[in-house]
C-alpha cells in the first residue's frame, strides 16, 4: 500500500523518532502538524506503531475534513 511505502521513507528520514520513542515508552506525546498534513502523519504514527491516537483539531469543519480524509 502507498502509506506502507511512505512510512517506510519516513521511517528512514528520523523525522519522527522523538515521537515514536515517546509513545514506545508508554509516555504521552503531543505533535503539531499543519492541516494538509494531519490525515499523512497520522496514517504514517499509526502505520509505524499501531494504537490509539486522538487528533485534535480546531473546530467541527476541521474536524469533518479530517474524517473524510
């Protein structure tokens, strides 16, 4: 799958080590990420390590969109 492969070059890229290690340590982790990104990164988080995620967003129009995404 396309998300498989672009995990696979974030996974590469370190951008999200802090992230992962936070949450492979059972701690908390927060990250902003612009709107056109959200839906990306939180396939990519959940790709890399399977979970329950809560994404925050501002409003119920940003809120509907990142559930259509």
């Amino acid at each position: 799958m396309l998300i498989d492969s672009l995990a696979t070059v974030i996974r590469a890229s370190h951008a999200l080590d802090d992230i992962t290690a936070r949450l492979d340590s059972g701690a908390d982790a927060a990250l902003g990420v612009a709107s056109s990104a959200r839906a990306f990164v939180t396939a990519a988080l959940f790709t890399l390590r399977p979970g329950c995620y809560l994404v925050a967003v501002p409003g119920e129009e940003a809120a509907e969109g990142f559930a259509r995404s």
